[in-house]
C-alpha cells in the first residue's frame, strides 16, 4: 500500500498485491511483469503530481509579476519614453523638408480629423483616390498605387485614410519604405467614443429614431434601448476605437522595424495641414475642416423608458452625463492578451507634454 498527496493536498492510496505463498503458484514471468506494472505506474504518477505542482507555481509567478512584464515583446519605458517630442513648429519644417520627393501617409481611428485631412489632402494632390482604400484588399491598393495610378507613373504624394483594423497599421509600418513619412493621428477615446456615437445615431436617424422622426420638422426621438443597441454591438464607427487599432502587434511591429513616423494629436489637425501645405501645395489655403454628420440641424432626444410619463433627454446631454460609464459598462476597452492600453495611455500623456503635441518614434534595438 502507497499513500501520496495530490496537488490540492488531498491523499490518494495506490494498492499493489502479491499473492500468499499457499494460493496456487502463478507463472513467475506473470508475477514479475506485473511488479514493474505497479512500480511505473507509482513513478509515473508521483511524476505528474511533481509537475503540476511546478505548473501551479509558475502560474503564481506569473500573476505576481509587475504589469509590464506582461507586456508582449512591448517595453513601455522604451517605446514612449524614447520617444522625440517635436518642440517647435521649425523643428517640423525640419522634418518634412527632409523627405524630399518622398511620400507621406497620414492614418487616424474613425472621428480623428479624418474627414478633414482627406478633403485637404484632395485639393492638395487634385486627386481623388478610393475612399479608406488603405484598408482594401492587396490588389485594389496595387491597382490604385502601382498599376500608373490615376495620374499615369506619377502615384500621390500625399495619401490620408482612416484605419479599421490594427492589421492595417501594422502592414504600414512593417512594409513602407524608412524615407516615406507615416502619421498617426490620435484622439483621447472617451472624446472619440462621445463622437462616434452621435455621428451613428444622426447620421442613420431612419434606423434609430424609433418613437418618433420627422425629417421636415427636424426632430428625432429614440428609447434608450434603441440608443445601447449600436454601443452594443460597436456598431460602425463606434467599432473603429484606438484600442481595435493600437493593439500589441502594432506596437511590437513599431519597435522591430523602426518607422520614420510620428505621433499626433487630434487636436493639432490644423497645424498638420498648414505643415503639408507648405511641402506640397503651397498655392492652396490649408485650413479646410469638414464633417459628415449630415444631421447637424437635427434635434435629436432620449426618451428614457423607466418613467410612465414621456421624459425626454438631448442626446448630447445623455452621452455627456453617462460617459464616464459606457466604455466600462460594455467592456469596449477589453485587452485580453496584453497591456497595449497602457502604453497608448503612456503615449497620449506624453504628446499633451509635448510643446507641439507631436512625437517621433525612435529608432529601436529589438
């Protein structure tokens, strides 16, 4: 008889039998096989409790390391912190006037200024390219930039898109060339989020305003249940979130390839394209700001369902007053494999502390 303790410090007994001398006398090679039977089957099993004891230690281990060192193939302190902060606009001049001939590429989330720099960016070149093409499949972006383009061998010079998926982000920095200039321009994602949802809810009013819509009259009334749908379900440009885009991979392929890129905040839009302007088309006025929410004149209201009578809420007061808590109460935010959250925290810190709110990515060792 053996006893032996289990992971979970319970005992198990393990029997093996031999027989008494006056029982009939098996074959000895019967008897001798089945000693070593027992006696493998007794390492074996102490093997893997010894095992699963070490697994169990090391899934400790793991969960008392500091934050950081959870962060897949990603330092924080040397990714931001060895980011260059841009101090003056000179220092920008500097900088795209050091690209030559070569091309810049500006990249931003859904309601980052995007609609604006790609109206600027068409006047700019006088080319009209696909919408968001950045974000097709590989053989429609050869067709637009490598097949003559749409001005015969001379490709743009200038190309803006929003990005969906972090997969796009991390093929432009993997793949585009250290002399072509590739921007990132983000935006603090409770303000993104607050902007996405009005522009869902407007701009598809025939879809959401689902007590009462009157477009001659201009006014829109929808439950609350009818407005939570699309957060739900991170309906379109509710969906295309900083944390969908600045993902681990993206960050990871950062760092592996050292892209001639900067950082950029939302809020520095106009001083991008007055910077693009002077590089490529100086004879344009640079200030163009555009916005396609279609329904701006649209009075649109809540109606909140918990009360018998009819209580109505301005759409922009319910989002103001309830987002501090949709981004948590939905989950929108979820990194479930690594902390890229936090190093996007760390970076949109350091570019509210840089003079111009730009920032270039450093060269890395990997």
């Amino acid at each position: 008889s053996y006893t032996q303790p289990t992971p979970n410090h319970h005992y198990q007994h393990v029997y093996c039998y031999h027989m008494p001398a006056h029982t009939a006398t098996p074959n000895k090679v019967f008897v001798f096989a089945l000693a070593i039977a027992c006696f493998m089957f007794l390492f074996s099993t102490q093997r893997a409790i010894l095992d699963n004891v070490k697994e169990s230690d090391t899934s400790e281990t793991v969960i008392n390391m500091p934050i950081s060192q959870h962060t897949a193939g990603t330092s924080s302190s040397s990714l931001i912190g060895r980011s260059q902060c841009m101090n003056s606009e000179e220092e920008l001049d500097g900088l795209f006037s050091q690209l030559g001939n070569h091309t810049t590429i500006i990249t931003m989330p859904a309601k980052a200024a995007g609609s604006s720099m790609k109206t600027f960016v068409e006047r700019c070149t006088k080319m009209k390219l696909i919408d968001n093409f950045l974000n097709n499949r590989q053989n429609d972006i050869v067709n637009i930039l490598v097949r003559g383009g749409l001005k015969g061998l001379h490709p743009p010079k200038l190309i803006a898109s929003h990005i969906y998926r972090a997969e796009v982000l991390t093929k432009l920095v993997t793949n585009v060339r250290s002399e072509v200039l590739l921007i990132y321009i983000h935006r603090n994602e409770n303000e993104r989020l607050k902007s996405a949802l009005k522009e869902v809810i407007k701009s598809r009013r025939g879809l959401f305003c689902n007590v009462r819509y009157d477009e001659k009259n201009g006014t829109c009334i929808l439950t609350e249940d009818k407005l939570i749908e699309p957060i739900r379900k991170r309906y379109l440009e509710i969906g295309f979130s900083q944390t969908a885009i600045l993902t681990c991979k993206v960050y990871e392929a950062i760092e592996r390839n050292s892209p001639n890129m900067l950082f950029m905040s939302f809020e520095e839009a106009n001083r991008l394209q007055r910077l693009l302007a002077k590089k490529y088309c100086p004879d344009i006025d640079p200030l163009i700001h555009s916005n396609k929410d279609g329904a701006k004149g649209m009075h649109t209201q809540v109606q909140i369902q918990e009360h018998s009578e009819e209580v109505l809420v301005d759409l922009e007061e319910w989002i103001n007053l309830k987002a501090d808590f949709i981004s948590m109460a939905f989950e929108l935010q979820n990194q479930k494999r690594c902390q890229a959250q936090g190093i996007s925290r760390e970076m949109e810190k350091k570019l509210q502390e840089c003079p111009t709110r730009f920032m270039k990515v450093p060269s890395f060792v990997y």
